[in-house]
C-alpha cells in the first residue's frame, strides 16, 4: 500500500439538506459519497465513470478538499491529506492538482494567461520573474500553445485550446496527482481526441497519476489504465480496463456498457441491451441493502437488507454484489 | 423511391451581424421520405441545427436572412408561406423537440395543459378528448401513471421523464416530420437506450418521417437510414447509413469515424483532426475544412468542390474525387 500515489479509504460526503425551507433542522442528509475506498498506483490512470448524480464529481472534489468531506482519509504520500493545516497543507497542495469540465468557467475571464499560469508558482514556490517567465513558457509548449498565447485572455480562445490552458496550469506547479473532472465532455469529437492524447502524453512525460472522472465510457475505455463504476454513492465495480468492457460482473456496469452506442451500424443494430427500468433512487432517501436493488434484474432478498461489500473475484477486479459472491 | 414528404434544396441561411455575415448554412439540399430517419451529423458550428429551424421559422429574421433556396413539404415551399399557414404546419403536420427538455416545457403549467395545447389549437378537439389523447400519448411513451403525470409540474420529472413527455407532446397530433434536435445529448446513457428506443417504436407505429440531429455516431449509427454530414454550413457527405459508415469517400467523416472513441474495441491511438473548426464569417469561398485536412490540394482553398456520386444515392463533395 505504501507504494500507492493516493489512497483514499471509507470517504463519504454527506450533504445536510432541509426539508422545507424553513424547517429547523438539518437532520436528512444527502449522501453523496458513502465510503469510497480507492487506491491510485504510480504512473496509473484511474477512470471513474458513472451517471448524472452517482456521486463521482462529489468525489473528486471531496479529495482535493472543494468539497469538506464528511468522514474518510485520503493519504498522500503516506501523509493524510485531509488532515492537514496550515503551511503543510498549503505545501500538499501542489501534488494535487485538478482539471474542471468547463473551460470556460474554470479560467479567471479578467486574467491575461500569463497571469493564470503565474499564479500557482507565485502562491506556492517563486516571485522570481525570470524564473516564473522560464517555467510559463515551458508548460505552454507542453500543451501546444504558443507564447503569443501568454499576452491574451480566455476569450481568444476556443474550448479546446482553453482547456490546454488548463491542463498547463495543472501542470506547473508539477503535481504527483492529477484529478481530471469530465475534462473533454464540452467539447466536439475532432478537438475531444486532441485533448485526450495531450492527457495521455503528460502522464507519460511526467509519470504522473491521474482520476479521470467521467460519465462517457467510450472515452473512459481509451484513456485510463483501470476502472471504478459508481453508482449512488458508491464504486460497485473496480477493474483493470480490458477486463472490465470484456468480462463486467456487476449487473449495473453490463447494463451501463450494454447500452453505449457503437459508432458501427451493423454492430450497434445487432446488440442486445440491459434494459434499467425505473428512475436512479434518492441519494437522501437510498434503498435499503444493495443501492442497486431497485433496478436490478438479478435482484433477491439478501439484497433488500444487506448492503454487499466490495470484494475480489480476480486479480484486481472486486465486485460489490451478492449475486456475484454465489457464483463467483 | 416514393415522394419525398419533405424537400430541401440549396438552403441558405445566413445571419447578418455587426461582424460580418456568417454564413450558417450554405447551399444544403436534402430530403426525406415518409417512414424514413435521416440522421444529420455535425460538430457544434457545423449548421445542423440552425439548417432546420431556419425553414421552420423559429428563428428571428433578422439576424437571420434566407439567402436563398427552396423549403418543400408536401409541394408548399415553406419559406414563400405566410405566417399563418406556418402557424398552422408547426407543431401539427412538423413537430420538433429539442435538446433540453427542462428549458423547453413552460415550469408554471401543469404537464397536461402543456401537452393538450396543440391539440385544441389545431386538431379542433375539445379539452375532454385532448385530454385523453394526451394521456394515451403519455402511456405510449412508457409513462406508468399517465393521469398522475399529466396534474405534475415539469419540475417534478428527471431529465428522462421529460424528454419522454416532450416526445408526447410532439406526437399527439401526429405529424408527418419529426425533427428531433438532439434529443438524448443531455441525458445519461441507460436514459438515452430508452428514449431512442421509444422513437423507433413510435415511429414503426405511425410511419413518420424522422430527422434526427445528433453530433453522436454511435446514436446516428444505430437510428439512422440515411446520414447526412455537416461541416461549416455546408453538406459533405450524404448516403445511406451504411456507405457513411463503411464506404465514406469524405476525407472529413473519415477523419470524425477514426478519431471517436469506441466501446467495443481498446483503440491503441486516437488519430485527432488536428486545428480548429473555420470562423464562420471569414469563409473564403473554398472548402471550409481545408486547414484541417490532410489530404488538401491547392485548389480546395478556393473552390467548394462540385458533388460526385460515388454510387447511387451517395453523394460527396471533394476535389480529390475529381482527381480519380
């Protein structure tokens, strides 16, 4: 375990909602990571994939502290980043870093690029011009942009191109962990790809490791080394990326594979789909037992009271489904 | 080939700003057939959307001006039409649905007085049968409690639920075209399996025509006859589904088929369309996709090619065929 980039163990993040506007208490909660577990490798991508509300931005944000998590560690390093104050917070957070889905929001519209990219290294590591002038132009290059992008403001900039804008402020502060929140989903499919290799090529070039959070996973197939499926606060399904699209164990994950369109007429006219019937369950008000066991087709009575656990049935491959532990 | 129920030839729309004109859709043809789906394919700026909404009227002219074209449905070229033979195609014999089903229903009217609205407006039915019909239209959608749904506000629904009312709503009065903007870009996937799946059915039922827009190949590949290929505001490549996918003869869908990820296979690269799409107002007159295309000749920067038909019913528009 110590040799993993980040190990995240039973995080969970818990919303307080009222129910009336005026109600006194905050006594329901919505929970919207209930006890995530993952471990990141070295040099790995991770994708994290599930539908609208599954909790995986929550996730994301809760581990890089956007978001205050409710309970849970998340170790970086072998030091536990949540715990953390001050000054040596301040310096974990430069391993850290995170890559929004909107470009558009994500960039300050009143900043010129240079001064996006300046101020993480003057926060954290140097005033010095030269210096900062060095390593702006340096991460400009790593992203394809040239240093005539350095004077302009986002505006000038298409989505794809605002996105490099910032991968490269992700990057200059040369962080051991990326986390990438639905990186590519406003963009169209000929700038999608650019981006994705230019992902792909800095966790190469600079070895670093990578959640890339997601809800296409088409997209998730091509980028990440390993896979974790979310669904209702939970992961319900981690595996190496082959053996996950070759062999999915837990119903959700055939039924979320099961129904990607494959841009091949004659393929995608031939396949058989797992129809989900019913609508994804309150995350204030989740099932009893397995979250699952609403919508499931392999559904029995164990999973209406018991919730299943994450468990191997492969090397690197755990399935949290009782369904699965009878016939593993 | 029967006739076409609708008729689209070299559309122009084209929209005056202080900028300069942009030409959104420059010169597109194309038509459909009753019980036929034609998916129309395009990145966003390509002009796909805008190629629909500019002969149905929806949108303000100005900024846009039709510059040119003919628009036919059933012989009547709707862009000669008057505002009140319009009034009276849209929403009844030509019905739409967009992308974002929660911006599109009215949040302060219950969803029955919504979906019963086209029906008393143009099928002369009193509210007692519109109701009923609209009901009807709910359970056909796969609503369970379709008497509950139709006392609901719009705020009630998930994103799915909606789409499918919004589907209802359109199909009540039975129309001959759909035209369906996108329908299932804003929904999760499981979601968008079932929605597409409700479109087939219904339209097996009624025989309707379908143009369906979608910047997805996946979901063109699987609901489409023929597919059309949009690029800058102009058409590149129209065929049948199966010669787009199989025999493309674009150097442009090509370069879209090859650079989208799949789920079936682990692509060892992804070959991306390198640069950007064209500013729009700063078009030369030649092939809009030129920069970006690797297999440019010189004349492509000035002249749109001609169309060459690599096997009927396939059409192409590409200097390099001419070469061959």
């Amino acid at each position: 375990m110590s040799t993993a980039a980040m190990v995240v163990e039973d995080l969970k993040v818990h919303y307080p909602v009222r129910k009336h506007l005026f109600s006194p208490s905050k006594s329901t909660f919505l929970k919207a990571v209930d006890g995530v577990s993952l471990e990141l490798r070295p040099g790995e991508i991770l994708g994290l994939v599930g539908e609208s509300g599954c909790g995986k931005s929550s996730l994301g944000r809760a581990i890089i502290r956007l978001n205050k998590p409710t309970s849970g560690k998340v170790q970086i390093g072998g030091v536990d980043f949540l715990s953390l104050q001050g000054a040596p917070l301040r310096k974990a957070r430069t391993q850290v870093q995170m890559i929004f889905q909107d470009p558009y929001a994500s960039l300050d519209p009143r900043m010129t690029v240079f001064d996006i990219l300046a101020e993480p290294l003057v926060t954290h590591k140097t005033r010095d011009r030269q210096l900062l002038a060095r390593k702006i132009r340096l991460s400009l290059e790593t992203v394809g942009l040239s240093s005539r992008a350095l004077k302009k403001y986002p505006h000038e900039f298409s989505g794809g191109q605002r996105q490099r804008i910032a991968i490269a402020r992700a990057l200059i502060l040369e962080p051991k962990v990326i986390i990438a929140d639905e990186p590519v989903s406003s963009l169209d499919v000929s700038v999608q790809a650019q981006i994705l290799n230019l992902l792909k090529q800095i966790q190469t070039q600079f070895g670093l490791s990578m959640i890339f959070i997601s809800h296409n996973l088409a997209v998730v197939r091509y980028i990440s080394d390993r896979i974790a499926v979310m669904y209702l606060g939970k992961i319900v399904e981690v595996a190496p990326r082959d053996e996950l699209y070759r062999s999915p164990r837990h119903p959700y994950t055939q039924a979320l594979i099961s129904a990607v369109p494959i841009p091949d007429p004659r393929l995608e006219r031939e396949r058989r789909r797992i129809p989900l019937t019913g609508e994804l369950p309150s995350p204030i008000n989740p099932p009893k037992g397995c979250a699952f066991c609403t919508r499931c087709s392999k559904v029995f009575d164990r999973c209406r009271t018991e919730a299943p656990v994450l468990r191997s049935v492969a090397s690197a491959h755990s399935v949290s489904c009782f369904e699965v532990e009878k016939s593993p | 080939m029967s006739a076409p129920i609708l008729e689209v030839k070299d559309l122009k729309a084209h929209f005056h700003t202080r900028r300069g004109i942009v030409k959104a859709v420059d010169g597109i043809s194309f038509q459909v057939q009753p019980g036929e789906t034609l998916g129309i394919v395009g990145e966003s700026g390509s002009g796909k959307s805008v190629c629909q909404m500019s002969y149905l009227g929806l949108i303000p002219q100005p900024p846009l001006r039709i510059a040119g074209g003919e628009a036919l449905f059933k012989g009547t070229d709707l862009l000669k039409a008057r505002p009140s033979t319009m009034r009276q195609l849209r929403g009844n014999r030509i019905s739409m649905i967009f992308q974002e089903p929660m911006t599109s229903l009215n949040p302060y009217l219950r969803i029955g007085s919504q979906l019963i609205e086209p029906l008393v407006l143009h099928c002369q039915k009193s509210k007692k049968e519109a109701w009923k019909i609209a009901s009807e239209a709910l359970a056909a959608v796969g609503i369970s409690d379709p008497e509950a749904a139709m006392r609901a506000y719009p705020h009630e629904f998930s994103g799915g639920m909606r789409q499918r009312v919004m589907i209802a709503m359109a199909l009540t009065t039975k129309p001959d075209v759909l035209i369906a903007d996108e329908p299932t870009t804003a929904l999760d996937v499981t979601v968008q399996a079932q929605i597409l799946e409700i479109l087939k059915k219904l339209q097996a039922q009624t025989g309707m025509a379908v143009i369906f827009i979608t910047h997805d190949l996946g979901v063109v590949a699987g609901i489409a006859d023929r597919v059309l290929v949009m690029y800058a505001g102009r058409l590149f490549e129209e065929g049948t589904t199966e010669h787009v996918f199989y025999r493309s003869h674009h150097p442009y869908t090509q370069a879209l088929l090859r650079s989208t990820p799949r789920i079936d296979v682990t692509q060892g690269s992804l070959p991306a369309i390198g640069g950007l799409p064209p500013d729009l107002s700063r078009l030369t007159g030649g092939c809009p996709f030129y920069e970006r295309c690797g297999q440019h000749k010189d004349v492509c920067a000035n002249q749109f090619p001609k169309v060459y038909w690599p096997e009927p019913n396939h059409r192409s528009y590409c200097h390099l065929e001419e070469a061959v």
